[in-house]
C-alpha cells in the first residue's frame, strides 16, 4: 500500500480501489469464485435435497477491536451463526465495508486478517464484496455488513415458530460476556478479571447437535439478550416459556460488573451461544453433546415450553415468578 | 409510529426495533418468506439446470433524495443489475441498514416505500435484513447494503474475462447522467435542463438481449465510468479495446455541465446503462433489441475488441487516439 491511511480515493472505484481489492482483500479472502473479479459470484452447484438459505447483518460494534474479537470476527461469526440456529451449513459469505477517510490501513489490515481466519477456520468463503469510502466524520471508523448463504437439508424444519408444549429449553453456555466485554472495552472500567467477548462461530458445535436428536427451535441471543430472544419465540410460536434462575450459566466476573453497573445479564448480548427447543425425550442426549464441545462446556437446562400464557417467566432465586419483558430501551448501544 | 425521528432504541433489538419491522419493514416489503421473522431466510428450490449467483454492494450516496431517485431505489437497482450483468435472473435481495439517529422516521419511510416499489416493479423479493441505529454523527443519515441472489442458467457463461478480438461493444445509451445528477443536487448548481439520475432496474433489458444473441461479458458502468469499466474486461480480458468517442450518446444537458465544470463524463457514474460486448455476427440484432426498450433507445455500438496491445484506445472526434487509463483519483465522493 502507497498509504498509510483510507482516503476518498479508496472508495472511487479508481486505481487506488482496485490496489486495495488485489493487494489486500483478494490476497487475504482469495478463492477461485472471489478472483474471478466479476460483479457477481457464481456459486457451485447446490447438492440435491438440499434448500438456500440467505441472512444478512451490519456491524457498526464500538470500539472495533475489542477483548475476546473485533469488528471483522464479529460479522464473520454473527452471519455464520445466523445461518447455523436454522441447522443450515454456511457456505459462502459477502462482505462490504464502509470506512471513514482516515482510517489507518494498519487497521483495515488487521480487520481482514481477522475475517480471513475466521472464515478459514469455520469453513466459509468470502466470495464477494464492496468498499465504499466517506468523508471524515460521516462514519466511524469502520462499518461492516455481511450476507450469507448456507444449505440445508430438506429434512430439516428448524424454525422459532416450531416450540412446543413439553419442549426443553437448553442454553450453551454463559451469557452476557459479550456486551460486558464490550462496555469494559468502551468505559475503560478496567475492571480485574477475565473479561473476554464469547464470540465464536457456532456451526460446528450445531451439526454436532443435529445429529444427537430432535431441534425444533434455534436462536443465538444476541441484541437484547437471553430474554428478548425468549420473548421472540414465545411469540412466533404462540407459547410459554419457563425459566429457571439459579440455573442460567453466568461468568462470575460478567456478573460482578452487572451487578456493579445495575445491568441484568438476561438482556445483555451474547455472540457465541445459542438457545436450542428440543424433544424432550432427547434433551439430555443433545446437552451431553453440546457439554463435550468446546464452545458449549457451561451448557444447561435453563426451562421448557408450556403452552399458555403467552409469556416468558422467570422462577427467581427466592421462589417467585417474574414476567421477562422483551427489551423496552437501549441498554447498551453498538454493541454489534 | 410513536416517534417522529429514529433514536438509539431502534437499533437496540427490543420492543421500538421489532416495531420498525413490523409496523415498516414487513408491510411493506412482506412476503411468505420474510414474515417467518426467523434469522435467515429459506429461498425456494432453485430450478434445474440453474446455478447460483450472489452479489452485495454498500450505498453511501449523498444526497439521500436526488433528482430521478433515492439511495433505496439505487440500492435495489444496483443489485439487480450486478446479478443482471452476470446473466443472472435476480430473485431475492437482503437490505441492511445503517441509521443515524435522528433521522426522520418520514424519511424512512419513503425510502422503504421506494424499496418496496422498485423490487415489486423488477419482480425481485426482500427476504431478509437488518437494521443497526449509531449515534447521532457517527453516520450520515442512513447507509444501505443490499446483497443478491440469483439463478443463472447453466448454458449462459458471461463474464469479464470472455471478450475476444474482433466482438463489438455496445453501450445501452447515455453516460453521466448518475453522476451529474446527484453533483448538480448536492452542489445546488441551479443548472437549467433536465439532469436526471438514470438509476433502472436493467434485468428485463438483459432477459430480452440474452434471447437476441451470443454475449460474452456484460458490465454496468458505475464508479469510474465508462472509461474505468472498459479498462477492468481489457485487464480481465487480457484485450484491448477501441472506442469511437462521437458513438457515445451523451445527454446535450449532461454534457454542458461536464464542460462547465471540467469533468470527463467518461469517467462519471452510471446506475442504469450497461456494456455488452457480442459476437460481431450478432451485433446488430443485439442492437435494434437493446433500442426496442425503453431503457435502450439510445444505445449505440461505440467500439471494438482487438487483440493487443492491453489498453482502452479513444478514436477522439478530431481523429487523434488517446488512451483511456483507469480513474486515478476521486472525482466524486459518495456517488452511489
């Protein structure tokens, strides 16, 4: 690179855009589909009695790096686990940046070597993207968006809208480390203990879990936390879902912080677990399952699925019972 | 809607975001598949003989509204055409957005509306998105990714890499006029005459042109220009490439404003023309279809494909040849 900064020239679509795609995306992400250079990526076959699936989301996380991850992990994973929570295996990822002028290439760099081993690692490609560059002051630093394509199975029907009555609701690991994370990054609360994002690409860990019994519900928990996603199936699937306290798996330091900062964990973001619905006649099987994984080893049985009210209730520590309400304001903002 | 513009809260994943989408996003863009409000969309089963094609593009442009139409028509129109240029039908788009807070609720309204009008009238589907909201000054008012899929049919193979010697290039009609546009709206130029923003939906063009004859590479000439556009198939080509500059149609009000202002229109954006490069013995053909159409009236054949040496020759109208490089700075920032 001639530069040591992105200015407005990068984004053009000039000499200088096309320097920046061969000399650092291209070399980083490069596959036969990417180098191809075409508008568009032409994907391989879909094998048979398999379907598409398609997600997409932005990231506009502050600060970019951050303990645990960064901006460019954080958009890999989340498409990742997008496609994954509907049993889907992702295949083939888009990724566009948006980038304020004066960003440091050193960091631009770092951010892609971030995707490119987190994609290599999960077994993903980034076949496409774009670059597009604005004035200082009209972004921050870096934004990202990521799209998604993932195959599934036909036999397959893994959706929030499939919950049912007598249903076991596992959850793979602790919550909230991810927004803790992210506010000790931001405050500077240096805070002493391990305060690490979760964040991880979860499909290994579910076709493992698809092949241990029956899934009828997937979802990561991300903004909003464990009880707005609760709340969301609840909703989609016109059901009640009762949950435990004492037995939804918290870090002890994330808990500290919460407690000190007056935040509840339970709508606190998560970018490297996952809720599962099950059968209950298969639910230990999956826990077990997930328990072996590395990603999954704090997994629990935090409640089940009855059939009404429509309504996520809590049995608290002390023996009541509180109504979760889905998030109502802004907790934490740019949090992914 | 309880509020008249955009705060944190709606980029926050609880009640305010679920009621932008349900209230904004799913009445106007729904359909079977986005309603399962699931993380990711199940595309129907992609037909025989068909593969896939996937593109993403992030739209910055500033204005937000400018004459002839809006970032959200652009965003969807840029990605049909990306999937289009590839000989791709296109099927189903993801819109990721990017807000900062304080934005008119109106104003995203007429975005959406103008999402949802554009995709219905181009026959493409909206099955997935997201929303993230920053805070006020960390963006400009609202950026857009949209990413595509589409089904190409196994027997068509364009790209950039297929021109060979002796093919024609035909440019589907008048350059600048993206550009110049959104240059006379950002800068209030107050210029007479009708500077209007060419952005279309070029699939039902491409349909018509793909059953006239033989193309080998197909591009819509957006930043950099025309002259950016034909130096990428040349380097991707390994070709060189004539062009004729008295053939390029170019509107007499475009025109004026590129000589008022020094600019090259050559090198100014386009958002609904494209570039095909043919098979001489369907050239012609090729040609009175494109006109038949009313986003093809003024296309004219401007050139030819030679074998060598690797460059973009102008025929200038007083008889000289100059070479046409690639854009080598930025002449205008946050065109598309």
């Amino acid at each position: 690179m001639e530069n040591k900064k992105i200015t407005l020239s990068y984004g053009s679509g000039g000499k200088l855009m096309h320097q920046l795609i061969k000399n650092l995306f291209l070399k980083k992400f490069g596959n036969v589909i990417s180098e191809k250079l075409d508008d568009s990526a032409v994907l391989p076959p879909i094998p048979n009695n398999f379907r598409i699936v398609f997600t997409t989301d932005s990231y506009v996380v502050k600060p970019i790096f951050f303990p645990g991850g960064d901006i460019g992990k954080l958009s890999i994973c989340g498409t990742i686990n997008d496609l994954s929570v509907m049993g889907a295996k992702p295949r083939y990822i888009s990724v566009s940046a948006i980038i304020e002028e004066g960003l440091e290439i050193e960091k631009l760099e770092k951010i892609i070597n971030s995707i490119a081993e987190t994609s290599k690692r999960a077994g993903v490609q980034i076949v496409c993207g774009d670059t597009k560059v604005v004035e200082k002051g009209a972004a921050d630093e870096i934004f990202l968006t990521t799209s998604g394509v993932g195959i599934l199975d036909n036999k397959l029907n893994i959706s929030g809208r499939n919950a049912k009555p007598g249903n076991i609701v596992i959850l793979s690991g602790t919550i909230a480390d991810h927004g803790i994370a992210i506010l000790n990054a931001r405050q500077e609360l240096e805070l002493k203990g391990k305060l690490l994002s979760d964040v991880a690409p979860l499909n290994n860990l579910v076709e493992k879990m698809l092949n241990a019994g029956k899934i009828n519900t997937m979802r990561d928990p991300t903004r909003g936390g464990l009880a707005t996603t609760l709340n969301e199936i609840a909703e989609q699937s016109d059901v009640g879902i009762e949950i435990i306290e004492e037995r939804i798996p918290i870090n002890k330091s994330t808990k500290t912080v919460c407690n000190l900062l007056g935040l509840d964990p339970i709508y606190i973001a998560n970018e490297g677990k996952l809720l599962a619905i099950v059968e209950e006649k298969h639910a230990e099987k999956i826990l077990s399952t997930i328990k072996k994984h590395p990603l999954g080893k704090n997994a629990e049985i935090i409640g089940k699925i009855i059939s009404k009210p429509k309504a996520v209730f809590l049995k608290t520590r002390i023996g009541g019972t509180r109504i979760l309400q889905m998030l109502e304001s802004d907790q934490l903002p740019r949090i992914c």
